[in-house]
C-alpha cells in the first residue's frame, strides 16, 4: 500500500488500546469504524478499572527464574497476591507451563524487557498528550510513581529488577524514611522505604478517560457501531468485511484490540494465540480525607493504590481461573487488608467497604494475558488485511499509546523504529 492510501479500517473493542490504535489510524487520514457492543471504557473493559499506572519501567514480565517454585504456594495460600482456582486448573495447565518457561532465565527477562520497553518508554508524555488533545488534561497525573517497602531486605530482593531498570536508563531513587514520611504522612510504620519512579505517571480515571479518547474520535469522523465482532469475511485471502452479531462491516482493514475477546477472533483470523484472563480486582475507599502524592505500590501487595475522582482504589490482585467464572470478592477483601495496613486511620473507613461486599465500589476484570509477557501486534496469518493489537496483561494501559503507532505503521508499510517481530502472534506456532 502506498503511503497515501486512506483506507476504511474497523478497529474491533474500544477499550485503551483500540481507543489509541483507532485515533493513530486518524492521524494517517483513515476513516475509522469501533465495533464494540458495550459502553466505551465501561465496567466489562479491563481499561475501565485498572490501577491507573503508567509506569515506563514496568518491564519485568510476570514470570521470572525461580517461579515455578512458587506455583503450590498460588494454589495454597487465600491471601496472597496470586491465586490458581483449583478446578480451572486443568485448562489452564498449558498456559502455566509456556508461562514458566517464558521466564526460566534472567537472559530471557533482560530481551523480554528490552522488547517491553519500546513500548512503554513514553507513556506518560504520550498519555498527557492524548488526553490534552481530547480536551481533558487534568486526566493525566505526571508526579511520578513509588513502590513502598516495609524494609531495606524487601527493596534488596528486587535488586536484580532494579538493575534491569538502571541498565535501560529508566530513572528511579530511592526515597528514605524521612522523606516518605513528609511526603505521604498518612502512610502507616509498616512502610519505611519509597523507590520513586519520576517519570511514572497516572490516569486519574481511566472510564472518564477512554470516554474523552472515544468523543475525540467521533468529533474526528470516526463512526461507532454498537455491535460484537464474530469473525471476518475474506475473499482469496483479502479482507471485505468484519461480520458482526448486527450484519456485515465493510472495511479494507480490520484491527482485533478486543482484549479478553480477542482470543477467538484471532483464531478466526488463522492465529491459535494462548492468551488467558489474569483476572484482577479494585475496591475503592470512597472519601478517604486526603490526597495522594503519587500513585503507591506497597512492595508485598503488588497492588495500585491510587487516588480517583471515586475515592482510593486498590487495583491488584491476580486470580487465575475462566473468564466466566463468577467473581470471587474475597480477592477484594485482601486488598482492604493491605489499605488497613497501610493506612491506619483509614481503617474504619476500610470495615465500612467491606460490609459492602460486591457493591459498585467493587470491581472485576479480565488483564488479557500472554504467557511470555508480551502482547500480540501484526498481521494475522490468514490476511494481511487483519491485524493484532490484543494481549498487554499488566501494562495495557502503559503500552496503548506505543501500540496504536505501530498498528498504523505497519498498516502504512512505513518501517517501524524497532523489530516488531518479537510481537507477531505467529511466535506461538499456532497458526490455522
Ligand atoms: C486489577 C487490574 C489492574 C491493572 N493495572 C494496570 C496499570 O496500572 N497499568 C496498566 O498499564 N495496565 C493495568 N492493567 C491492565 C490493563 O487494564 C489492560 O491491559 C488493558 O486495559 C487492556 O486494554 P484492552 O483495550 O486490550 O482491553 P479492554 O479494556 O478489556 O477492552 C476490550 C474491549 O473489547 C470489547 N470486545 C470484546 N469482545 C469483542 C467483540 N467480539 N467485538 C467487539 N468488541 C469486543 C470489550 O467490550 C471491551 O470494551 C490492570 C488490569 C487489571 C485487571
């Protein structure tokens, strides 16, 4: 294709990463259709509810040497950050055993992370730059982002994480005692050491977000088609149209950014992708009578504590089972328990969510999951004309922006600036 040709491209889910795909495919001159059966950036989208971050340096994959050992542990202990759900166990073993293999090596986890990266470097200026041009900046929070420690030995056992970091020039300090407490005095004596990442950022809300993104899109011509896509009607391997539940989409291209629902229009799409739901909770603490500096991290919970329009949301957990299966709120009341820790005087408030179990303070969603750390981005195997922008688990938020160019790069045959193989979902073997 020349670079000049302006095509019809329908970009399939709107949630963050079609949101940021379908405005890049604009910039190019194309006219964009979303298909998508639910509100933008509503509660059913991972994008809706996540911990907000927008953290450069969250590079690590999931799974890092000497994992495995921990396995039975995510299966035995309920209040932990990870859980298997026993009976889901057997479909999900195949996932498990690419995931720790993914991970076996600190060599694999230095070239995953460097691949990570490119799509993570800029997202705070990125984001802060979309969300300006939708009319909403105050959406995009630059103060940067800090883990909390209970104890030097907690920072020390991420060492190896840190240097990672260090040796891809992503910046981070350490911040003492003294300092974390001036600069967040509610936090409680649990924690006493900060690592302060300056150039993380924070989406202030997400839902209010993907809502700006997407009417930025309409005022930019874009056409909304309230329907869920179910495959894709080819002609000698070409592309003619997107079949949805509602009739037929014609378009020249078509992007799958349908997070969880991916997995089955890729396969549709000739491309067997093991992608699975890492499911995660939030809980908010409505009116908590303070602000937050920054977005927190405490180094045992692995959870997002943030500060939205709502309240306080604690967004973490990881719960592997079926994306159907009914949500567990018991995952949610661990994430109580880290904010009485962390925040003593917020207990009472904390009792008070918690006797509202399963109420709109309380959500569930599906982190759409690779077992190698890496999301799917290209063609697909069965037409050039079908592309993949599915499968960011942990940083879908962080690498949307950088996703969205590299669709509408490729879309364009222009170079990209990076090797985007490492991102073809046909590193899987699974073609059909
Ligand atoms: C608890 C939790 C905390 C997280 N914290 C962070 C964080 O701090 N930072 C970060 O970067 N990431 C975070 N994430 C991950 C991030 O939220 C996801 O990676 C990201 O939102 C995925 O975006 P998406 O657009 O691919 O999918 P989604 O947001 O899930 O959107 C997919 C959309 O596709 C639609 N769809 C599905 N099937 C079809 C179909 N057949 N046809 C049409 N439309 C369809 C859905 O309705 C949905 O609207 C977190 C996730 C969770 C669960």
């Amino acid at each position: 294709m020349s670079a000049e040709q302006k095509l019809t491209i329908a970009v399939i889910g709107a949630g963050i990463v079609g949101l940021c795909t379908a405005l890049e495919l604009q910039r190019d001159g194309h006219h964009v259709i979303l298909i998508e059966p639910h509100e933008p950036g509503g509660r059913q989208a991972a994008s809706y509810g996540n911990g907000t971050w927008l953290n450069p340096g969250s590079v690590l994959p999931m799974s890092t040497p000497g994992l495995w050992k921990q396995v039975p542990g995510f299966l035995l202990d309920p209040d932990g950050p990870f859980i298997i759900r026993w009976r889901h166990l057997p479909t999900l073993a195949g996932w498990l055993i690419r995931f720790v293999l993914a991970g076996r090596t600190w060599q694999q986890i230095e070239t995953c992370a460097a691949r990570r990266y490119e799509l993570n470097r800029t997202t705070a200026q990125d984001h802060a730059a979309l969300a300006a041009e939708a009319g909403r900046p105050d959406l995009v929070r630059r103060n940067g982002l800090m883990f909390v420690y209970p104890e030097q030995a907690a920072i020390d056992a991420e060492q190896q994480s840190w240097r990672l970091r260090a040796k891809l020039g992503i910046r981070f300090r350490k911040v003492e005692t003294a300092e974390l407490r001036e600069r967040v005095p509610e936090l409680g004596e649990a924690y006493r050491f900060g690592m302060q990442i300056d150039d993380g950022a924070q989406v202030a809300d997400p839902g209010a977000y993907c809502h700006a993104l997407l009417e930025l899109l309409i005022r930019r011509g874009a056409v909304r088609k309230t329907a869920r896509a179910t495959g894709f009607s080819l002609n000698g391997g070409r592309l003619t149209a997107v079949i949805t539940e509602s009739g037929a989409v014609p378009c020249d291209r078509a992007v799958i950014a349908a997070g969880i629902g991916s997995r089955d229009l890729a396969l549709k799409a000739g491309d067997k992708v093991p992608l699975i739901s890492e499911r995660g909770y939030h809980v908010v603490i409505p009116d908590p009578g303070f602000d937050l500096p920054a977005g927190l991290m405490p180094s045992d919970g692995k959870m997002g504590v943030v500060m939205t329009p709502q309240g306080l949301r604690l967004a973490g957990q990881v719960e592997l089972a079926s994306v159907s299966a009914p949500p567990n709120w018991q995952r949610a009341r661990i994430l109580l328990n880290y904010a009485r820790r962390m925040f003593p005087a917020l207990a009472a408030k904390a009792d008070a969510v918690a006797q509202t179990l399963g109420s709109p303070n309380y959500w569930m969603g599906h982190r759409p999951s690779t077992p190698d750390g890496l999301p799917c981005i290209g063609a697909a195997s069965a037409s050039p004309d079908v592309f993949h922008a599915f499968g960011h688990g942990h940083v879908g938020l962080i690498q949307a922006p950088a996703t969205g160019r590299l669709v509408a790069t490729l879309i364009a045959g222009r170079q990209p600036a990076y090797d985007a193989t490492p991102f073809s979902a046909r590193r899987f073997g699974g073609v059909v």
